[in-house]
C-alpha cells in the first residue's frame, strides 16, 4: 500500500489555473488585477464629490488597519458570513479568511480600539454624514461608494507605521478610500 494512496485518490480539478467557487467563504476570486492592462496609465483623477470615511488620531497603525484576531459577533465580516450560512462558532478568524476579500474588506479597521473622531466610542463604526447615521465603516463605504462618493481618510502622524501586512494596503482600497491625509 503506497503512503499517499488515499491522497492521491482524491478527486481534483485538472489544470494550470485554479478553479474558482462563489460558495466559498475561505478564498475568493480578488478583484485587484481586474482590468488591469499592460500599459501602465499616468493619468491622475481628481477627488471629487467626496466625504471623509475616518477622522483618525496620531499612532493607527497597521494593527488598527489590517483584519486581525477573531471576527466578532457584530462584525460586518459576521453578518456576511451568517448571510452566508456560517454559524459563529464556524467564523474562525480573519487569518484562516484572508484569502477572501469580502470578508477582509469588512474587517478592515474593525478594531475595537479604533479611534474615529466622527463618533464617540472606538470601534469599527462612522458616521454616514448625509443622513448623520452612524454605522459600521464597511456600511457607510459601501453606501458611499453605491451613491459614487469618492472616500478619503484623514489621519494622523505615524498613520499606517508598524508591520507590513498586505490588508492594511488592500482593505482601504476595497474600501473605495482614494485618498489618505496624514
């Protein structure tokens, strides 16, 4: 009987390229290279028609930025995955998740010591200021982007300063956040 005998019974799809899925809660075809062209564009878009997403302190760092740990209860990245099917004791955490970026975007500054100075209390929450409602950041993106809002972010010194991690880069730009101005 050879060693791998069961793993190599196993059925797999046949190719060069991965088989992509949308049932998947664990990877997720990115949208990041999505008409990207060879030719390297110089052309500079203006910001406009744009409202600031987070008002942010000295000292966010990539901690702050970057999904980490496990995904809360009352998350964004919960309510899609409990859309999804998925129970909470089945979340698991952003790091088992970081290949799927529905679940990364909405993780994206969910840190509960998060400091905005739009609302009152740390966490993963903003103000939508159109309506003055308060919600989460994910949220308030997502309408902001639908109503063709551009995003920017007002930071503080040392925004983004600590490891580098790929999230703290992409969930921003999943955000639709064109601009940070620290």
């Amino acid at each position: 009987m050879s060693r791998n005998e069961r793993w190599n019974a196993l059925d797999a799809p046949k190719g060069n390229l991965f088989t992509w899925t949308e049932d998947s809660t664990y990877i997720h075809l990115p949208p990041f290279f999505a008409g990207m062209t060879k030719e390297v564009s110089s052309a500079v878009t203006p910001i406009k028609n744009a409202y600031c997403l987070l008002n942010l302190p000295d000292s966010i760092t990539t901690d702050h930025i970057s999904p980490a740990g496990d995904i809360s209860k009352t998350s964004a990245a919960a309510k899609y995955l409990t859309g999804r099917g998925i129970e909470k004791k089945d979340f698991n955490s952003y790091g088992a998740r970081r290949g799927h970026d529905h679940v990364m975007a909405r993780g994206t500054f969910a840190n509960v010591r998060l400091v905005n100075k739009l609302v009152e209390k740390p966490g993963a929450n903003t103000l939508f200021v159109p309506t003055n409602e308060q919600m989460s950041i994910y949220d308030a993106s997502a309408r902001y982007q639908a109503e063709g809002h551009h995003l920017i972010v007002l930071a503080g010194k040392e925004y983004g300063s600590g490891s580098s991690r790929d999230w703290a880069a992409k969930g921003p730009f999943m955000l639709g956040i064109k601009v940070v101005i620290a």
